[in-house]
C-alpha cells in the first residue's frame, strides 16, 4: 500500500495531487526528487513502482519476499539500502523486528516498509519542517528514516538492559530461584536485536565514510553521528550478553551448590535413621540365645543406646552445617 508520496523542491513540497508517474517526469526534467512511502507491498502493487522507476530485478525481488539482512548494494544509477526495525513489547519483554528498504536514485527515494516499527510519518513531517536539510535531497531522508530507527535501538537497549539486571539481582538474591529459563529467552530476544543492529555497521560506515562520491558533503558529518549511535547500542548489547551468560553460570552454580546441600541433609537423614534400624533389626532375628534378652535392663539400655548415637549424630551434623 503506497503511504504517502511527494516531490520536493529546494526542502519544500511541490506539485500535490499529481501521479507517481508525472512527478518522477517532473524531477527528472525540472529538478527536485520524488519520495515515495510503502508499506506492505504485494506483487501488484509494487509492479506499478518498477515500471515508473525501472528498478533493478533483484532488488525488487529483495523488496517483495523480505527477510533480508542489514546491506547496501549499488546497481547502476541506484542505491539499495536495507536495514532492520525494532518493537519492544514491554508486556512479554520480546524484541520483534521489522525490515525497511529504500531504493535511491538522483530523483527518487523509495521506502518500503515491512512488520513492525515505528511509523515514519514523523520523520516526513519533522523534515519538511527543516527545508535547510531536505533540500540535500534523498540522502537526507535516508538519513533521518535510519536515525529514527537507530535511535529506537538505544531505547530498546535500554530496556533489555533493565531486564537483564533484574535478572541479575534474582540471581544473586537470598531467594531460592532459579532463572535458567529466563536467562535463555532474554539470550533469544538479545539474538534476535542483535541479528537486527550487527550487520548494520558496515552499510552505516559505507555512506558515513566511503561514499563521499553520493553522499552529500554536508550530510556526512550527520551520518557519522548516526553511525556513533549505532556503535553504541552493539556496545550496550555486547555488554549484556557478557552478562547474561556470566549470570547463567552463576545461576547453574547456584543449583549444584542447593543440589550439594540437599544431598548433605539426605544423607545425614539416612545417617540418623540407620542406626536404629541396625540395632532394632538384629534384636528382631528372633534367635534364643541372644545378649540381654533375658536381663531385665535389656530393652532399656538398648533403646538407651539408639537414643545416644542418634543423638551424637545429629549433634555433629547440626554442627557441621549438615542439617
């Protein structure tokens, strides 16, 4: 479904209410470029935008199907750009992602947008407040869309991180609670952000850094500010991961630590249970000729003695931090 679509003039919005077709015929004549939005293409709908800007075979292949990784390829006259989005559902604490793709050539930007994410009507509107920069043309809403996106990945990091510390403190609390399985989905959700924001370095670094011939000069100092944020964000999910895997080994230390200890308390159990088992078992054999059976004192002294080792027994446990 086509969003929105203008096209613009020195930062401003010109010719509304024309088609794709006579505006794309009006940039290329009279100068300008055309911005189109897309969500959720199907193959109809986006077979229009192929004949209107002659897009190349494989990256209008890359556009329908999706489920691409984070990459910048050149085509002849055309950049192809795909990057990640990120949704935090605060509810199940789950990182879904989502995909944008932009085609751009000397008068066009195209965006399409699959899953979820934030919406980029914000970005059309803040800049069509700022001409000074829209004028740059369509690197710089390639540049505004990724800041938008890149700057939802330090929020995501952050709430990941709140996550992870919480985590962290259970793990290390005098609660007897094992976090094993949340440690592995946090791990999961951490993959998933990660596999989102990783491969994104080396396209980010192209345009702030290798594409001086494409890039404008003035857009690059901007660019190499998003790149800034985008390192930090895989800072930030570097450093979680280090600690959700260090907190895993403590959490799996702790449950053979409080395996060990239950072990302890069996055996001294079955230690305390097993001496008057013992005595209580020869004295039922039953034979004739037995000591003490005939003597008075007999039944005494030996519940006597059971009692005493018993006790000694447990004495000695108790103190040793066995029970």
């Amino acid at each position: 479904m086509i969003m929105d679509y203008a096209l613009y003039r020195d930062g401003h919005r010109a010719l509304d209410g024309a088609t794709i077709s006579e505006l794309i015929a009006s940039a290329r004549k009279d100068g300008g470029f055309l911005w189109v939005g897309v969500s959720e293409p199907t193959s109809a709908e986006f077979d229009g935008l192929v004949q209107d800007f002659q897009f190349h075979p494989l990256a209008v292949e890359d556009a329908i199907t999706a489920k691409q990784r984070p990459k910048l390829e050149t085509y002849e006259g055309m950049t192809f750009v795909v990057f990640r989005t990120t949704f935090y559902e605060e509810r199940a604490s789950q990182v879904t992602t989502g995909e944008i793709l932009t085609f751009i050539g000397d008068h066009y930007i195209v965006v399409v947008r699959h899953g979820e994410g934030s919406p980029l009507a914000g970005v059309r509107n803040r800049l069509e407040q700022n001409p000074g920069l829209l004028k740059h043309g369509p690197y710089a809403v390639l540049h505004a869309i990724m800041d938008q996106v890149i700057d939802s990945y330090i929020a995501i990091a952050a709430e990941l991180e709140r996550d992870v510390i919480e985590v962290e403190q259970s793990v290390f609390s005098d609660r007897k609670v094992y976090n094993s399985e949340k440690i592995y989905f946090l791990k999961r959700e951490l993959l998933e952000f990660r596999h989102a924001i990783d491969p994104l370095l080396i396209p980010l670094q192209r345009l702030a850094v290798d594409f001086n011939d494409i890039v404008p000069d003035d857009l690059a100092p901007f660019f190499r500010d998003t790149l800034d944020h985008l390192n930090s964000a895989v800072d930030i999910a570097d450093g979680l991961d280090d600690l959700l895997t260090s907190a895993l080994s403590a959490d799996l230390a702790h449950v053979q630590v409080q395996q060990n200890e239950d072990m302890r308390k069996i055996t001294s159990w079955v230690a305390l249970a097993s001496t008057p088992t013992m005595v209580a078992g020869i004295y039922g054999m039953n034979f004739e000729h037995m000591p003490e059976l005939g003597w008075t004192f007999g039944y005494p002294l030996v519940l006597s003695f059971m009692v005493a080792v018993t006790s000694f027994l447990y004495y000695k446990f108790k103190k040793s931090g066995w029970l």
